[in-house]
C-alpha cells in the first residue's frame, strides 16, 4: 500500500484521538521498522490491518468502523491536495464514474508501483448509481468512507448500500448510491 495512506491514518489517530494512542497503537502492532511512514514509500497491506486491530482494541470501535472513518477523512486531505480533481467534475456520480478512467490513471503517474481497486459503473440514471468494486485487499469500507466523504464534498444526500456480488465472473462488492430528496 501506498505510504501516504499509512502517513494519513496516522494522523487522523493523533487527530481524531490523540499522540499517544497513535503512539501505542504502532507500538501494539509491532511492525519491522517501528512504524516509521514515508508518504511515498509502499508497506505490506498485513501493517495496516495490525495497526486497524490495534486501534480498534484500544478504542473500543469496530475495525470495519474505523475503516470507513479513515475513508471519510482520507477524502478531505484528497480534497485538500488535489482540489482539481473534484472542481473538474459537476456532482458526485459524475466523481464516481471518473475513478477508474481518469482519477486512478493520473494516480498511477505519480506512483507508478501502486496497487489500486477497481471501480466499474455498472448501471447508472440521474438518480442511481451502481459500481463494482474490486480490491484484492477487499478494504470496501475504505471505499464507502471515501464515498461517504465526496457525497459529503459535493452536498449530495445519498444513500449507499453494499452487497458481495458477481461482475464478468469475479468476485466484487455491488455499492449502489442513490439520491435522496
């Protein structure tokens, strides 16, 4: 996984609840270099799911919780650094729909290395919107965080469910965004 997702969750722990509970988490994970992070290094997923467990045994929040919080606060700092990336798009579906063709392309410009999920719209109206989601790391409430978060950007009231499903004969997560009054 990219760095700058490790670098990232770290201070949404120092933010969200304090420098010594992100302290003590990276101390309880116990990873191989002590948890030091650089925003454009690559760290095994394994780190990131011992620093989500031990987060969550120290505050009590449940790790797919937790997951989609860091979602929510990762599209801000997105929103923060890459503020063109989400004028250059009207509303949220359209956002959306450009992931995989266009804002995941110019990701992988700038870290060429990265292993990034897929999103493919599968069905789409002025009031629905239905992507597949494929992530060998199935980290698809990082996915509903960050669409929480841009639902949130662009002030669009949705609703958003989720289902294992089955795209071109591979196993993905249906989420289904739909538009509220």
């Amino acid at each position: 996984m990219l760095g700058m997702v490790f670098t990232e969750f770290i201070e949404m722990v120092e933010s969200r609840f304090s420098p010594e509970l992100a302290d003590s988490v990276i101390a309880a994970a116990a990873l191989p270099h002590g948890g030091a992070y650089t925003a454009v290094g690559y760290y095994p997923h394994a780190e990131m799911l011992a620093l989500l467990a031990a987060l969550s045994e120290r505050s009590g929040i449940a790790v797919a919780d937790l997951v989609c919080a860091f979602g929510e606060h990762l599209l801000g700092r997105f929103v923060a650094a890459y503020p063109q990336m989400f004028s250059a798009r009207a509303n949220l579906f359209d956002f959306l729909a450009s992931i995989d063709g266009e804002i995941h392309r110019e990701v992988r410009k700038l870290y060429p290395a990265a292993q990034l999920p897929r999103f493919t719209v599968l069905a789409r109206s002025a009031q629905q919107l239905m992507l597949a989601y494929e992530s060998p790391r199935g980290m698809e409430a990082l996915a509903l965080g960050l669409m929480r978060g841009a639902a949130r950007h662009y002030r669009e009231a949705v609703q958003i469910s989720q289902a294992p499903a089955e795209f071109e004969g591979r196993a993905i997560v249906r989420f289904q965004i739909d538009r509220q009054p």
